[in-house]
C-alpha cells in the first residue's frame, strides 16, 4: 500500500505554533501517522461532508480532507476542542 502524503494549510501551520508547548510533539506525531494510516481507529468522519475527518489528541482536535485519488492527506485545522469547530 502506498503512503499518503499530509500537507497543511497556511491557517493549520499557524494553528500549530498556537499549541501548548506540552502537547505539540503528540499532536505533531499523531498529524505524522497520518501518512501511514489516514483512517486511524478512533478518527470519525465529519458531517456534511464525504471527506473531511477529525482526529483526537487528548484535548485537542486534528480535522483534515483525505484526497484517496492523489494520496493526500490535508491538515486543515488544528485546535484545542473548545475552539476547533467555530
């Protein structure tokens, strides 16, 4: 199986450097594993959409588009859980 590929958006590349200096590594490796796994157990699919996913990492929310037909995984937005859906 081919691995994907994750890029992230402007916003979510700023939204990364927003994060608690004690949970980037998790949300960083968590964003890596994307590559290997896009559909990770636990992720759950957004509605109103056919491609959009979200991902925990303790109290903090990845939600990132799976492009199946280029191997893309796109980081859209990363947030703590209070703030990620507004």
């Amino acid at each position: 199986m081919d691995s994907y590929k994750v890029e992230l958006t402007r916003s979510a590349e700023k939204d990364l450097r927003r994060i608690d200096k004690r949970y980037i590594s998790r949300v960083f490796a968590a964003v890596e594993s994307l590559e290997e796994e896009p559909r990770p157990v636990g992720c759950t699919k957004l509605s109103g959409s056919d491609h959009t996913y979200r991902i925990r990492v303790g109290s903090y929310r990845v939600i990132y588009e799976i492009e199946d037909d280029r191997l893309v995984v796109l980081v859209i937005k990363i947030g703590h859980r209070k703030d990620v859906y507004q």
